[in-house]
C-alpha cells in the first residue's frame, strides 16, 4: 500500500486522489489485497467527507458503494479479517443518516460476526463489533426503516413486469433527486448508471396507488420492498434486476412454476423468464415448487 494512504492529515480533494490513485495502482498490478485496502479506505474518506460536506448524502452513498466493492475483493481472497472490517464499516454506515435502517445493519453485523467466528483473539475489530451490537440494540425499531417502493403481489402479479419496474425506477430516482438535488452527474454517479436511464425512468408512469408507504392494502402480500440502504448502495440495475427476480419467483409459486402462466401473467419473453428462473431453482424448491421452464 503506498505510504501516502496513510500519510498525515491531508484536505479533502487530496485525500481522495491520493485513496484513487492507491486503488488504480493495485489494480494496474492485479493485487487484490491492496485494491480491497484502497477500496476501504475511500470508504471510510468518504464517511469522513459526510460529517464536513454540504452534501452529505452523497458522501454516505459512494462509502456504502466503496465498501461494498472492498467486501467483494476481499471474499473473493477469502480473506475474512477484511471482509469483517468491511461489514462493520456497512453496519455503521447503514445506522447512521440518511439510511436509519436496522435491517441492512443488522445484516452487516452479523456477516461480520461470521467472518470472525473462527477467530478468538480480541482484538480492536471484535471490539467494533461489539460496539455495534450495543448501537443496534439501542436502535429505533426497523419499522422506521426508509422505504422508496413496496412491490406487493396485487400490482406485480397478472400485469406487465416491465411496467412494474419502470415504476421502480422512477421511485428510485426521484428518491435520488430528492435528497441529492437536481444534479445529472451526481445521481448518475450515486445509482451507478447514466443519463438516458436516468431520464427513462422519470418518463415512465407512476403505477396508481403503487409502491407508496402507507397506501398499500394490509392483506396484499408484499413481494419486495426497496430500501434506501438497498437503493443507494449499488448500481441501479442491480436494484431493477433483484425487483425482477423477487416477482418471477413470486409468479412461479402462485402458477406452481408453469412456464406459460408465468410469462402470460408477467407478459414477458422466454429469454427474460429463463434467465431469472436459472438463477431462483434453490429457492423454488425451498418453496416447494420445483417444475421445469
């Protein structure tokens, strides 16, 4: 790791181009280990920047997508010590503003407490955790949780899916633009995607009644909900793609995985079907539905 990462006190603007030029450096040599350090250190300059920026949302939603990058690097060393301090970055960060959400920190936590379940030593990190527990059992309760869309079973099922997850993106971004402000490049950045898709989504129609908090009917069963936490720390077609796979599962449970049902209900294609049914086979037969496309 170059000595500049952790040099003395730097301004903002520096620190960031020397944490940028520390991950362009790993990865021009296809050093993992280091590419996850870097990557966690932008993270944690970025939870810095949200405590002295006008913008501090921002700041929080490129840490999230740091860290997240950081976590990745280091499972894919199986290096468990990192990936611990990486979650415990994600579960600090999902507690604080604007996320408040108990749900997507408790998930860091305890993915943290796995990663050093095989080691006994006490060290600052378990500590950390620890601290963490004490925050989350001292946390408001997860119904607070922020909340930009629920896809519930009577909008997504038996109408077109790509209406329904048009609707999401365009909840997705105007929740962006509310608390980023009307910046192209700044919601570009922070949903990882670009104009054209930005501009898409805000065309698209809002589903009457839909996705709204509050308006949904208490016996409709929900499919999935999309969370700040979720919205803002990865890409949006990652979002679009888990909303996409939470209703064809949905759809295959209620048809008992009757591929012409499915696709009449969602008015959807075959390749599309296929290539989420692949990837849900475990889940349905956890299900109990365990027929062939």
């Amino acid at each position: 790791m170059p000595e500049s990462l952790y040099g003395p006190k730097h301004s903002l603007a520096l620190t960031r181009g020397l944490a940028k030029k520390a991950y362009q450096f790993a990865k021009d040599h296809d050093d993992l280990l280091i590419m996850s350090r870097a990557r966690l250190h932008q993270a944690r300059v970025e939870q810095q920047a949200a405590a002295c920026e006008e913008d501090p949302v921002r700041a929080v939603c490129f840490a999230c997508q740091y860290a997240i990058g950081a976590a990745s690097l280091a499972g894919q060393m199986h290096n468990e010590r990192l990936q611990a301090r990486c979650h415990t970055l994600l579960c600090d960060l999902y507690l604080g503003y604007p996320f408040r959400n108990v749900i997507a920190a408790s998930r860091e936590w305890e993915a943290a407490v796995r990663c050093m379940s095989p080691h006994a030593d006490m060290d600052y990190l378990v500590e950390k955790i620890q601290t963490l527990r004490n925050r989350l059992d001292s946390a408001p309760c997860a119904a607070a949780v922020a909340v930009i869309f629920t896809v519930t079973a009577g909008d997504a099922l038996d109408h077109p899916l790509e209406g329904t997850v048009q609707a999401v993106g365009r909840a997705v971004v105007l929740a962006a633009l509310e608390r980023l402000g009307d910046n192209d490049r700044v919601i570009c950045q922070a949903l990882g995607t670009g104009r054209k898709r930005i501009e898409k989504h805000l065309s698209a129609p809002a589903l009457p009644g839909s996705g709204r908090p509050g308006a949904r009917d208490p016996d409709d069963p929900v499919i999935f909900r999309v969370t700040a936490a979720l919205a803002f720390s990865q890409p949006l077609e990652d979002t679009i793609q888990a909303v996409e796979r939470a209703i064809i599962r949905a759809a295959c449970i209620r048809y008992g995985c009757d591929q012409h049902a499915v696709r009449e209900s969602l008015c959807i294609g075959y390749e599309r079907f296929i290539q989420h049914f692949a990837a849900l086979g475990p889940e349905l037969r956890l299900a109990g539905c365990a027929g062939n496309p």
